[in-house]
C-alpha cells in the first residue's frame, strides 16, 4: 500500500480533471470490475451543479530580474485550487490579496481552494512570503476552467446477499498523504481482499470527489442505497501511526457504528470517539437528513486534529506501511464482522454436556475451567445465543472479539449446539427493509 | 421589580384575609385581565376544606409594668399564623408552650403557622425570649377565625393555540422576601411582558395561597389543564443572587423539565439539581398522582436549603434586583423557547450549497470554518433537523442554546432550507393529548 | 443453623449415593412436605444422563510397611469424587498421576471430581505428597459405581396465588462448609419460616445435586415453572461474614435481580456485584437459554473469589452462626418484599390532608416536618403510588427499604389513602403470564 501511495502522491488531484482521472486508471488497473463515471459540468445535483473541469499546467511567481519565486512544478499545492488563468504583472500590495501562508507554521503550503467562486491565488510557505521582496512580481497561471466533466469510480461487487456494504474513499487532494492518498490505497486493499473469494455480501465501493462527489453519486443511487445498505464506512486519514479515531453516523448506534466501536476496542487499546458534530468528509452527506445511511469511520489521526493537516507537512513521510496495515486490518476485520453476522440460537436446553464432545475437560478441579479460557467462551456463547443477539451484540456480551467468537460458534454449529437464526443485521427497521427478506 | 417587593413585603399575607387580598389588588392593577376570585370558608376541595378567613389588627406580650416586649406591629411574624385571639394574663410557664424562637439562630423570628389547628402563639428571637422576665404577662391577640372567603388571582391571556403554559406563584406568606414576595413579582413582570404583544401559545397564570390555593384551583380546572398544559413552572424562591436550583416533575421528563435544564445549563454555568423528593411548594399538587401536570421550578437558593428561609432574616436585604433579573430573564428565556419549540426538517438531499446563498465562505482554507461559527451552528442545525427533534432536543443536539439557534433557523427558513413540521411540543402523549391538534 | 451445619458436614455428599440421601433425610425430619425423589441411573434428562450411582467405604494409600499414608476415613475429601474401585500396588510413577495437590497451598486438600469418565484417584496436602516416600505403594478404594439412582429433595408449599418463588440449593459436595452445606441449611431454615404460615405466594424448594441435579429438575417441571415463576434465587455461599455478593440473572433485570439489588442495598453497606459472566453453579441451568427463569444470588463470598473455595480449608471455621444468619435475614428479606409485592396507588386527587388524620403535625415550623421522617416517608409514598411502581420501584422511588414502607402502607390502606392495584409482579411479561391471572 505505501508503494502505491508513493505513486499516486504527485499527482495534482482536484474537484475535476486530469490528474484525479489518471489517479482513478492506476486503481482501475488493480480493481477488475471498476468503471470510471463521467459526469458532465453543469449536471444538477440536489442542491448542487458539477463545475467546470480544472486542468492547471503550471504556475509562477517571478520578479522583475525573472527569477521564479514560487513554482507551481515545486509542489501542487502552490496554486489555489481551481484557480482561473492568470498572465500579468502585479504590485506587492495587490499580490498579497492572492497569497495564503501560515504564520504558525512558517515552513507549511497550506492547502487552499476556491471550487465555486472564481478567484486566483498562491499558497506558499510564509518563510518564502516574508522573503518576497518588493515587487513587481509577474504571476502566471496556466490553468483552463471550461465544460469537462467529474470523474469518479464505482466498484460494485455482487455477493450471495443482495444486502450490500459501502466503502466511500475520495481522489479530490493534490499531494497530501494522511489525508487523503492514504483512503484511496487502503480501500483499494480492501477491494482487492474483497474480490478475492465469494462473499456472502454485497459491496458498493467509490472512489469520488469529496462533497460534490459523493452528492452526485446520492442523487443517483440514494433509493437504491437506502434500500440495500446496512453498513458503510467512510475511509480517510488512515496511514499515520498516532492514534485511531472514531467518528459515528448521527444516530450513533447503526450496524456501522456497533461494528466500528467493537473492532476498534479490540483492535487497538484506545480510541478517540468523536460526534457526529466533528464530521467533515462525505459522512455529512451519507449522514444527511433524508439520506440516512449508516455510515461511521474508523481513522488514524483524523482530519482537522493533527498540525500537518492540509498542509505540505501530510506528506509521505506522515504515512507509514504500518499505520496503513493498522487501519487496512481494522477495516478487513469489521467486514469480517458484517459478513459473519448472523444471529445465534443454542439448540439445546440447559447447558450441552460439552465433556463427552471433547469440549470440556472431564476432570473436575478448582483452577482447571477458569484457566482453559476457550472452554470458558464456548460456556458463554451458550448461555448469550437466545437468538436476539447478533454476533456483534453475543461478542460483546461474552466480553471477547467476535474474531475469536466465529471458529468457537462454528465448532458449536458442528456439534449441532448452535443455530443461525437469520442472517441478521442488527440494522433493525432499516436493515430489515435493506434485506427484501 | 425590587420596587414592587419593597411594596408588597410589609403586607401580611396569610391563606386568606386582607393582606392576602391587598397583595393581590396590587398585582391587579399592573395586570389587565387579571380577576380575583373568592372562595367561601367551608367549600370543599378534594381532600380538604377552604378553613375560616383570618385577620389580625395586632398582638402583642406586655408584662405587669404594661411594657410590650413582643409585638406585631413591629414585625408581622411575631404573631403565629392563624392564631386565635386571647387576651388574658399567663404565667410565664404557661406563655412558654405558647413561644417559638431558635437557639441556633438568636435573632431570627422564626416563621410557624396553624392553620387547621385551633392555637394562639408568639414567634420571637431567641435574645427577646431569654430577655422576657418572671411574668405575669398579659397576652393580647386582635384577630379573627369567621366565616369569609379564601382569595386568588387568575390571569388567563389567549393566544394562537389552545395549548397553554401554566405559571404559578403564591401570595400567603407574611414579610419575607426570596419565599416569597420574589415569587409574585417576577411572576408579575413575565405576565406583563407576555401581555406585551400577541402570543403564540396560551398562558394560564395564577396567584394563589401555597398548598389549600393549587388544591382548590386544581379541583375547578384540573381536567382542563390536563389537556392543555404542556409546561408549567411554580415561580418562588426567585429573587436572590446565591445560586441557580431545578427542582423536576415527578417523571422529570417533561416538556418543563427539558426546557428548564436546558435554560438553566445555559443561562447560568452551574445550577443545583434537585429530586422531586426535595418538593415542597405547589408543585406538590401540580405533580400529584392522578393530576400530573409538567412542572417544574426554576429557582435561585431552594426552600428549605438557605439558613434565613421560614424567617424575619429573610427580608428584603436578601434580595435584589440584580438576584430578580436572573430569575426573570430565566423565565422568559424558557417561555420563549416554548413561543418557538417547532420541530424542524431540513428540505434538501444532502448539504444544500451555502456558498451560493452567501451564508457560507466561498474560499476553503483550513481554519477557515472552524472560526467562522455561526456557519458551523447552520451546518450543524441542518444535519440534525430531521423532523424528530423539537427546538430543545436540536439545540441539545448541536450544543447551542436554544435562543442562538431560533434566528439561524429563520434564516435558513427564509431560505427554503427548513421548515417547521409542526408545532411540536415535545411532552409526549401527554402534550399532543393537550393540542386537540 | 450453626448446628445443623455440623451435623450435616461430616457426610460424604456426591451427585448420588447414600451421603446424598443421609443429608435430604436429615432436613426432611425438620421440613414437613418435603418428599424425596430417586432418578433412575441413566435417565435422559435434555442433553444428559444420569450417572451410575456411587458409594465409597474407604480408601487409603499405604506403604510398604503397611503404614497408612493417607485415608479416607481422616477427610472424605481425599478421594476424588466418583473414583472407580482399585487395590492395588504401584510405584511412586503411577501414583503420581492420581494424585492431586497444591503446592501454593500446601496445607489444603483440593476437591476434585471425575463424575462422567472413569478414574480413580486420591487428594492430599502438599505436605502429605511431598513426604510419601518411594514406594511401592498399596492403594485401595473401596468403592461402587452401579446402577442406582440420584436423589432430590422438593417441597412445594401452596399459597394464595400460583405464582411462586424458586429457592434451590444443592447437597452433592463432600465435607465443606461455606461451599456447600451453608446452602441447605439457610434454605432449611427460610423453608421452614415459610412453613409456620399461610403465604400469599407459592414456594417451590429444591435441594439437589448441582448441575445434573438441577437439569433433571427441569427436565420434568420447567413447562410449569417458567409459567408459575416469579423470583428465584439459588443459595449457595451463604455462611461467612467477609462480605456480600449478588450474582443476576443473565438479563438482569428480572423481578430477582430487582429485589436482590434493593435488599443488599439496604441490608449490607456495600456488597460485589458481579456479572452472570460469573456465574458458576445452578444458575447456569435457570438461566439457560430456553429455561430463562428468574433467578439471581445473594451469596455472602462467592464461590471462585475465596482462597479456602473446593479445598478442606473450607470447614466449619469458615462459616459462623451470624454469617449464616446474616444472609439468612436477606432471604428472608427479599421473600417478604415478594410477598408484599403489590402496586399501589394513590386514591385521593392532590395531597390528602395528613393533619386531621393525626398522620402529620398541625403545628408548621421551617425544621418540624423534616424531622420527622415517617411524616415525609408517607408523604412521598403518597405522591409516588402511581399505580405504575410495585413495591420495589416504590421503595427506590422514596429511597427507603422496602420493608419500612410496608407498615407506612399499610397505615394509608387503612386510612384509605391507598389502595393495591394489583398483586404486581413487576417482572414483565413473562411475570404477567405466569398469573394466569
């Protein structure tokens, strides 16, 4: 995932444009199945258009003597995002109206756009700001802002249930690690893991634009969505190797968010939960009133919470292979989850005599069961299967992760102990609709 | 409001009589609408009994020589409430049974009543009683115990709806200031504040003497009230600057109780909670089985918990005009929030575009929105206006208070971005009982 | 009870056998009604079979010099329970691999069982085994393993109402005190306080083997029982003094676990809660999926948590006459707060006048009425008695014992203040259906 990572970084990613399509055909080539979407400038969406597509070739800053003194080829972020063209020679006062930099952090190009109001501008470090000089500068940028279209890709992997699980990653930043490159390559893992082997699931996964991306993709699929998904996960800021982080759906007690807090308790030590209020990426549109999915996410260190974040400084060096094989692992194992989460029933009544199975020790000592932890969780699942809890909810209530609950319930579904009672979901109201069953 | 106090505190109120009813002409005059209604002695009210009217001329304890050492005219709690009048010569063992004072606080004249219960007494500070000498004395009561009437004032102001909100506040206690002259007249200055312009829901607000007033209210409107009282607050203890006190309903619950916390949480950073254990005035009735209405109380110090409480130390130096501000702009805060307690929904799939409407920044930077917070209150308002959650509950949700939240949301109401779904009330069955709506 | 417990401690208790049948007969002299049940060897009961039935005589290590080394006729215990017969020489090699000891306790002998697989062996001390010598060694057991039966003791004491209350306890462990032989001792006990009058409720008690004991139980009464039971409670670990511990059931709020909570509340300080995670002895059968009775424990040191648990350590030292008689008292508690168990409701419409019923002081003074804490207690039972709270909720409601309300209660019932709703259960549905009322 790191060499992929290392790959996609350079390429100038925006709203629309080349460098988020060709960003878009190197995971194509991983993903078989994946189709690219495009979607005309000026298409209605809800209450949004598509804009025009940016493409940007260069830029600079020179001085009179023609000395470059910010340079678009540097690094992308020079330019403000969806910036219109620009060829002229200004004054010092009137180019400091199109600068951004951060006194803070005086070594940092802040990353900063402006996708509905046409403006131009540069970002660079404030070092290379202070260090200016009088002017005249003359700016150029050589950017088009006309009818294209938006781009983005849908990995749609039909299983044995038409109940579905959606995977939402976005390809709209230039050259920033943590967030995002590192959501498009952990999710592009998970595909691959996915499609692997037959599963017992549906998967809907997409690769678009942040807010206007994920709008689009609503007005287009929100009914049949609604219908079908009982969880999803938006997959962003997960290569850094700090913390993980938890961010809920607004309801903050879906399938998604049951999974996502048990995965992560037993995955990591700690977590940082946040609220619904903290969101910032398309779990505000998955989240939104009237399209209700139940989207939670599972991060490193989330946006808007580390000092490099949209900044210069979320580079490669911020990611790590182990902080993507953290999170890629956290993810693998809450599908893991979802996949396997039926409801359990014991099939017996009073505890099964587990000794003439082999299953439990047929000597009786005071310290013998406590220490044979696996005979202990067997006892348990028994006594929790009563077929109102789904394999999170019996995992919970054993106290152990439901990784090591699912070979213990299918040694008890062999010996005839156990039943599946459906394949539940633990969604309620909505998941039951999802299922047509 | 200090004003009235200062005017109001002289006057001996008691469960009936003159006082009671000079108190009340008073609050008459500044409130058009308002009608005073006589109970005659011996009407029966539920469970009890209005008792005889009492009135008191004066009282006094001189000894041999015809010095007076107790008398009423110097502080109307010297006489005990209800007392019956005597005129004779006791010994001093015998005027003994017949005094309270207390030794723990030697100063104070201690506040003691009979009212069902045929006695005459004397209330004095602990230095007069331990200064009183041998005896004889001769004790003089000038009161009366006859047939009259027990009296109340009803304001009852009509608005949109039927649906109305109850404040209630008592008028029996002799000169003491925080319980209870702050109670009338807080209650008398959110009366005229409400008078001042067309209101949404009804108000029913009522003077009464404390425990036989609501007792004999409730048993002429309690089935009315039952169905349209969707809050209601007993207005005491409500004019000094100590502290802020909730004391809750029984089911603590309540459209009353949501809007008294949530006012309280913010109007002021730390207020006192109490349980419906620590009831002691009207709410007592208001809250009682098979009546049930949603009271609850917004006080400064509680009854019972302030060292002056139920004495001559509770006078008008407790209070103050800045302590009765508080408790005012506390009740017209929950009163207005309850004007405007709509239950919300957005209108738009997904975010709607803010930036084209001029509410939100068009240039994206970093810390950008998070600074800009009247944004993120519109965002937040719009992603939990699901149409579920009344004013309280979407304040609660996005962490403002309630009477930041009400001009956003007519912002985005003008807009078109939200709409009001109804005018929620959000008492439960109980509430929407109460609309006939 | 102290005395009982030393009869009882020297028998040689198993899951079957003459031990067994000496122990039922000895409390079915003091308990009328009692009656003993035989099951067959080899009778089915849900997933398992009762065992042949066991008796021992005798069993000895020996050495060479015939001098006896270890012999069960010092401390039954140093048999391991349902040994096969064996005489015989071995070298020390053999021995050892049926010997059983612990070495961080070397001066206890542990209880050890083989009830389902043939075995024979012998439990010493630490001490004992380290100084056994070389060998050769004769051992003998002198045991039978036939065809037989188990045996149980119930006694069903017919009251009022069908519903009843399950008191179960067991009589299959060998000379050990606080685990087991407090527990059929202060069952005794209850059963015959239950004895010496008509009750409301119904009581089934049952004095079994643990776990094949409590499944044959239920193999053949759980029908009936699910629909008749209302609280149960397994007695076990009732005999020290270190502390107090509830064990629930596994939904943990049934009728059991409300009235277990509420009396160790009130009874002791402080108690440990632990989980049904925790669970250990016929709880495990009651609370099994499918079975789902009521039933929680109010043990004193729980069984697993003490260091002298399954060891000879375990003896009538352990336990006390007022550790007996303190978790006596709590049963005895629960049982009459079951007993009382009614929802009450208030009849009059507001507070009714305490005053002319002599039930609250006419006299009001600011610190009269909160000292007096039956006056308040009654006042608060007046306004909680919706109807909707049985005695318990009542109880926590006014945070007083159940059993200091009872008599307040009855006082208002007789005044007419309350009336009983019905004879609550307050345990659900499952409570309502088991009325058949």
């Amino acid at each position: 995932m790191y060499q992929w990572a290392r790959e996609l970084f350079p390429l100038c990613r925006s709203l629309t444009g080349e460098g988020t399509r060709q960003t878009l055909r190197y995971l194509q080539k991983m993903l078989p199945g994946m189709r690219l979407v495009e979607v005309p400038s000026g298409t209605r969406a809800f209450d949004w258009e598509v804009p025009p597509e940016w493409n940007i070739r260069g830029g600079t800053i020179a001085d009179a003597q023609g000395r470059v003194l910010v340079d678009f080829a540097d690094h992308n972020l020079h330019v403000v995002g969806y910036s219109e063209p620009v060829d002229r020679w200004v004054s010092r006062e009137e180019l400091e109206r199109h600068l951004y930099s951060l006194e803070s952090q005086p070594d940092a190009i802040p990353y900063v756009t402006s996708f509905y109001e046409r403006r131009w501008g540069f970002c660079l470090t404030h070092r290379q700001r202070e260090a200016l000089g009088e002017g005249p500068f003359h700016v150029v940028i050589d950017s088009t802002l006309q009818p294209g279209s938006l781009t983005y890709g849908e990995l749609l992997i039909e299983g044995e249930s038409r109940r579905e699980v959606l995977l939402s990653t976005y390809v709209c930043h230039p050259s920033m690690a943590n967030n995002e490159i590192s959501g498009p390559v952990v999710t592009a893992a998970l595909a691959r893991w996915l499609l692997s082997e037959r599963r017992q699931l549906s998967y809907r996964i997409v690769f678009l634009p942040e807010t206007i991306g994920s709008i689009v993709y609503l007005s287009r699929h929100a009914e049949e969505m609604r219908r079908r998904t009982i969880a999803g996960f938006v997959v962003t800021c997960v290569g850094d190797e700090r913390t993980y982080s938890y961010l809920p759906s607004r309801r903050g007690d879906t399938l998604a968010d049951r999974v996502a807090r048990h995965v992560l308790k037993h995955h990591t030590g700690h977590y940082d939960a946040y609220s619904f209020l903290d969101r910032g990426s398309d779990e505000r549109q998955y989240g939104a009133v009237g399209i209700d999915l139940p989207v939670a996410l599972m991060m490193r260190s989330k946006f808007h919470t580390y000092p490099e974040y949209h900044t210069s400084l979320d580079d490669l060096s911020m990611i790590s292979a182990k902080g993507l094989e953290g999170a890629y692992q956290a993810h693998r194992r809450a599908l893991e989850v979802l996949e396997h989460n039926a409801r359990w029933r014991t099939t017996v009544m009073c505890e099964p005599q587990l000794g003439r199975r082999g299953l439990h020790p047929t000597l009786s000592t005071r310290d013998g069961c406590r220490r044979d932890l696996r005979v202990k969780a067997m006892r348990n699942l028994l006594a929790y299967a009563d077929g109102s809890l789904d394999l999170v909810g019996l995992a919970e209530a054993v106290e152990l992760p439901a990784w090591e609950c699912m070979p213990l319930l299918t040694t008890l579904e062999r010996e005839g102990l156990v039943v599946r009672v459906c394949e539940g979901d633990g969604a309620g109201e909505q998941g039951r609709e999802a299922f047509g069953e």
